[in-house]
C-alpha cells in the first residue's frame, strides 16, 4: 500500500508531483534528496508511502552524509527498511563513490602525498571498515590499478606480502603506494600500521618494487607515513 500521511497514494498525486515522472519530464537535478531517495526505493511500506519512508531516512540518518555512512544494521532498525531497500541504498552509495572516483583521473601522476589523498579520498574516507589499497605505478609514477588487498582491522594475517606483490609483479609495478583508511577518522598511524609498512617496505626491497608511501585516511585527512620518517 502506497499512502501518504494524510492517506493519499502516491499514483493518486498530481502527475507533476510524482517523483519518477518528475525526474523522467525534469531530469534528476530537479528533484530533492528526499524525492531522489524515493525514487530509488521504489515503495513504502504498509503505512507510508515511498515519500514519506525517504523523509523517514533522511531524517533518521541525518542527511545524504549521514545516509552514505550509515551502517547496514542501523537502516535495518528504520521501520519499512528491509534487506532489499539495504541493498538498494548500499549499492547506489557504492555507485556514486565509484563516480567521484573514476572522474578524479585515476591514470594521473603520483608526485606527492596530497596526490594519493586526492585519488582515494571519496572512496575510503567514509568507509565502516579498514580497507588497506594497493596503488601500483610505472617507473614515472603514473596509476596502473588501484586493488583492495584486504578488508577488516589492519594485521599481519590480512595484509601478506605475497598477496600484496603477486598482482603488482603481474602488472609489472615500478613502484607501489600503501593506503587504508581508519573509520574512526582519526588518520594517526597505530603502532601495527607501522610495523607492517616496515614489514611491506623491506619485502618490497627484495622483490625491487620500491613502496613509496603508506597514506593513512581519515574523515578530513591523511597522514604519509613517508613523510614522518618511517619510510
């Protein structure tokens, strides 16, 4: 059932306040946050229609911020959100991170940490678990691929330097930048962070991949291992 809060269905509205036709005759710039949200989630529920459970959202989470590093488990405890409309949420936030990633020229040159920053920043920093990335570069630092090489708390058992080399050795890899995020947004390194850029330091050495920095992403920032000495 598609009602409205004062029992009125969405279809039974005027077709110029209807969200999808709206987006179909005005383009998807026209419409709210709210009303975008309705749209990608298609229904309500019982008691509230598309609109009202997207006004729900938003307000429950705070805003398109809120929204994009909610927690599945916390959209669940929304009333008329289930595992489908998770999904829809998750995957579209996924998308637009995507987006924002692949306009930001992943094929650019690497000179200085800042460079790294700006190429991951929308796709880690909002992140609810560590992700560690692999930057791999040629011998003029330009971005070959960009790999996750792990999912989870930073440790030894997740980050293997045979794992993080095999793909870089495939690519033919000059060089390779370190990357991962921490949730809290604090990007200060932990006591394990360095001692397992030292670890992936020295192997590097071995195999002659040189690992050029180890950039640590937080909500509003970053910190270069390189650049406090410990590379």
């Amino acid at each position: 059932m598609e009602s409205t809060k004062n029992g009125v269905r969405i279809k039974e509205l005027p077709e110029d306040l209807r969200p999808r036709e709206r987006l179909a005759r005005e383009g998807a710039e026209a419409l709210s946050t709210v009303e975008l949200l309705a749209v990608l989630l298609r229904t309500g529920s019982d008691s509230m229609s598309a609109l009202d459970l997207a006004t729900l959202v938003i307000a429950k989470t705070g805003g398109l911020l809120g929204l994009a590093e909610c927690a599945s488990e916390e959209l669940y405890s929304i009333k008329g959100i289930g595992p489908a409309k998770v999904a829809q949420i998750k995957a579209s936030i996924e998308l637009g991170r995507r987006l924002a990633f692949e306009i930001s020229d992943p094929k650019k040159v690497i000179k200085t940490p800042y460079d790294v920053f700006n190429l991951l920043k929308e796709r880690m920093r909002y992140l609810d678990r560590e992700h560690f990335i692999a930057v791999s570069l040629n011998t003029k630092h330009h971005v070959i691929t960009i790999e996750t090489v792990s999912v989870g708390n930073l440790n030894s058992s997740l980050v293997h330097p045979r794992e993080l080399f095999k793909n870089s050795i495939k690519r033919s890899a000059a060089a390779l930048v370190l990357a991962h995020n921490h949730p809290s947004g604090d990007p200060s390194p932990s006591a394990e962070d360095v001692q397992i850029t030292r670890r992936l330091v020295e192997a590097g050495k071995l195999i002659g991949i040189e690992v050029i920095d180890h950039i640590i992403i937080g909500e509003c920032g970053f910190t270069s291992l390189k650049e406090l000495g410990v590379i």
